[in-house]
C-alpha cells in the first residue's frame, strides 16, 4: 500500500512552482524592458522642439522671463536635468532625464496592477502594453517633462493605495513642481482618504501630505524668485491668458472646440483604441458603488480593491475633463496621464474576470482572448512605427534637407521657429504667426527665385508642395515644406 506524501512536501513543491512562476513573470518584464531600452538607442538625441530648447537651455541658466523655461519654470524638472548635467552634456541632459523617466513608467504601472490585483500575469501585460505604446517612445526622446512628471505621479499613486501619506505628499509635490497642469491628478486623488475601507485618520492622512507639498513647493517658489523675483507672476498672468486665449488652441479660444479632441484621439489611437479606453474606465467606475457587506476580511479586501481600481479610473476621467477644456490636441502627450492609468485598470479587470470564470475552461479561454486582443493591438500599431519611423524627428529632418540645399536661405514657419532660427544660423526663419511674414517671403523670392520656403504643420492648398517629413511615433507632428511661388 503507496504512503501518500506528507502535506509539507507538497506545500514546499507549491512554493517552488509559485517561485519559479514569479521568476519568470520577472524575467519577462526585465527582457522586455532591456529591449526597449535597445531599440530607443537607434534614435538620436536631438532637440524636436521649441519647448525642448527652452528646457535645455534652462539647463544652462534659468529665467521664466528669457522663456529657460517658459512658464511656470518647471523647477523640478530643471533641477533633475541639472543633476544629470553632472554625468551627460547640459544640451540633451533633459531628454536624458525623460527617456529615463519613460523607463520607469511600465515597472511602476505593473507594481500598481500588482498592487490592485495581487496577478504577477496582470502586472506583466500592464508592463508590456505600456512599453509597446508608441507615445512612451514620443515623449521619451522629446526633452519635456511629461515622462518624468507621469513616473512621479505613478510613485505617488502606489504611496496612496499603501497609505504612506508623507510619501505621497513628497511626489505629488514633485509633480506639480514638474508639471503643475497636472493638478487635476493631484485633486483626484486627493479623493482616495474618503473613499472606501481607509484605515487610520483622515484628518492625519492630509495633514502629513500637504506639509510634504508645501515644503516642496516653498523650495521650489525660493528658487523662481531667486532668479526672476515679483517679475514672475506678472508673466504667468499674461502667458495663462495667452495660452487659453491666443496660442493655446484650447476650446476657450476662437477656432477650437471639443470636437477637435476626439478627432485627435481617433486619429492617433484608432477608434477602436479609443472605444477600449472608454469602456473600460466607465466599468471601473461602477466599482465606487461596491460596499463591504460581509465581516469576511477576504471579501472587504476584495471590495476596497475594487473602490481603488474605481477611483484610479475617476482620476483618469478628472484628468481627461481637463485636457478636453484646457490643452492642445495637437500634442496627444497631454493625454498619456489617461492612457497610463486606462493600461493600469485593463489588466486589473482581466485578471478579475480571470478569477469569475477560473472554474470554467470557456472562460478561461474567453479571458486569454481578451488579454491577448489589446496586446495584438498595441504591438500592430508599435509594429508599424518600428518599421516605418524614420530615425530623426520631423523638424530635424526638415533642418537636415535645408542644410543639404544651398539655394534655401529664407524660411517661414509656423513650428519650432526658436529652434530653428536657434540650429539654421545662417537663414533667415520668419514667424508666420505674423502677416507681415508672408509678405517678406514673397519678396525674398521675388529677389532670388528658389531661395524662400515654407515649413507647416498643417496642410496648404495655396502652396507648392515639394515634400514632407514623417513622424517617428505617435505624438509627432508631421511637417510640410513648400515652395514659395506667389
């Protein structure tokens, strides 16, 4: 007659299986990062934007009046390309703190699915869906501090569902000091202490995060007054009023209008994409009605699981209200705050309905399927930017055919004029913002046929166009030279 074995070898046996599984959930992730990290190598760093060369030239010396940066001075941001000045050369130090900012933005999106679902699986997807998102690479290479105002944000939302209060006052305090329009994310989850099974005093839980965010922000107030003292607020009023009303193209000014998000977000992520975004954060939402009936302590767990996952997708709508009402839909990296939060609460759902349907075959099957279809989809989109994408982004390329004909030495543009007036010395760049710019580069060519040109983001019915620069990712804008004929 066979002895069964003890139950202590079968539960050292669990162990080892449960190990080895997470070993290679972890090898996955790392694998899958070390060749993200390779394939940004083949892009050069370059400055792809005016606001980039505000940011490098902050770097240098900062001043919001000089626009080192433009408002609000981004403190932190500067103060991190500084510190990487240290290491790298001072003109790409930014870029070099956003590509390493980017990095970190799928490992933390996957310590928030663990967090929220307890699925090494879960956390693994939400880890390579966002590293397959095109838009990481976009704002990676763009020299701005949307990548490293996301990570921060990310650390604090993980400091808030572990409750660490002064932790989450530290970083949401280094986010509004790298992004201060992200402050709608700090508003939402300033929801979290009043939601759900909070453990602790309320009254203690903000009390320790706003001593954390103003300390942070008396610091980071001194250094802007240091460099540009009272001058300062004089030149937030008149760039807010700009920004909504002039140059902003926000839904506030003439010629914008909601609609004009939800074209750009179509355009960019596919309607399909956008429809999954949708979906997905109004399911999670339902989650806020969910209450603990049960003293079981597993159930009330699995309930305040579920109020999280609920306001992590409040937080995203909050922040999408914003961007709708006040931000360009031209720069879809505006939108990566939703995008990063949707990959968060994708996996979490998927591993949920994993363990509804784990005693039925068809379900598991139905489950897997609903996993693989939106990492089919990402990687089909990643997939074509890979193949196709050249290596410099348009407005270098533009920079680079200029530099290769001779017989341009006039150019009129609506895009990076700083830049390129900045990198192309030796022209003559004209802001087209201005009427009288037209009319200068329809004498220039009067003067010397073929020496004046036209670079647009937009198309042009009334020019001559001789070619266009693609994007390399999604959040690129694709440029447009003509030939100035008339």
């Amino acid at each position: 007659m066979s002895r069964p074995f003890p139950s202590c070898v079968l539960v050292n046996n669990a162990a080892v299986l449960m190990t080895a599984s997470k070993l290679c959930y972890v090898i996955i992730i790392a694998s899958a990062c070390m060749g993200w990290w390779w394939w940004m190598g083949r892009f050069p760093l370059e400055l792809t934007s005016d606001d980039a060369l505000n940011f490098s030239r902050g770097v240098e010396r900062f001043s919001v009046l000089e626009f080192r940066p433009h408002f609000p001075g981004y403190p932190a941001f500067i103060g991190l390309s500084r510190l990487a000045a240290i290491w790298i050369e001072a003109a790409v130090a930014s870029i070099w703190v956003s590509m390493l900012s980017a990095m970190l933005i799928p490992l933390l999106v996957a310590r928030l699915v663990y967090l929220l679902s307890s699925s090494w699986p879960a956390a693994t997807l939400g880890c390579v869906l966002a590293l397959m998102q095109p838009l990481l690479a976009s704002m990676a290479l763009s020299g701005l501090s949307d990548s490293a105002a996301i990570m921060v944000f990310l650390l604090a939302l993980i400091a808030a569902l572990q409750q660490k209060h002064s932790m989450v006052g530290f970083w949401i305090g280094l986010m509004l000091a790298t992004r201060p329009s992200y402050l709608p994310l700090a508003l939402g989850m300033a929801m979290l202490p009043c939601w759900g099974n909070y453990v602790g005093s309320k009254i203690r839980a903000y009390l320790q995060a706003s001593i954390a965010i103003a300390a942070i922000g008396s610091l980071s107030l001194g250094f802007i007054w240091f460099h540009d003292g009272a001058a300062y607020f004089e030149e937030g009023i008149r760039f807010t009023q700009g920004h909504f009303t002039i140059w902003g193209n926000t839904v506030e000014g003439d010629n914008a209008s909601l609609w004009q998000w939800v074209e750009a977000l179509g355009k960019g992520f596919g309607w399909l994409g956008l429809i999954v975004v949708l979906v997905s954060l109004f399911s999670a939402v339902i989650g806020l009605a969910s209450a603990p009936m049960s003293k079981s302590l597993n159930f009330r767990n699995q309930a305040s699981r579920r109020q999280q996952l609920a306001l992590t997708a409040v937080i995203a709508w909050l922040y999408w209200a914003w961007i709708t009402f006040g931000q360009n839909p031209d720069n879809l990296r505006h939108w990566a705050p939703v995008l990063f939060l949707f990959l968060t609460v994708l996996p979490v759902q998927l591993a949920g309905l994993q363990k509804i349907f784990e005693a039925s075959r068809l379900g598991v099957v139905a489950v897997s399927v609903l996993g693989i279809c939106p990492v089919f989809y990402c990687l089909i989109l990643g997939y074509q930017n890979v193949q196709s994408a050249p290596s410099q982004a348009p407005i270098q390329q533009a920079m680079s055919w200029i530099r290769a004909n001779p017989k341009v030495t006039v150019v009129g543009t609506n895009y990076s004029v700083n830049l390129l007036r900045a990198q192309l010395g030796s022209h003559a760049i004209y802001d087209m913002y201005y009427p009288s710019s037209k009319l200068a580069l329809v004498n220039a060519h009067k003067r010397t046929p073929q020496s004046a040109w036209r670079l647009s983001g937009t198309r042009l019915t009334d020019q001559q166009l001789v070619t266009e620069f693609s994007p390399r990712f999604i959040g690129e804008r694709r440029l447009f030279l003509y030939q100035i004929s008339q």
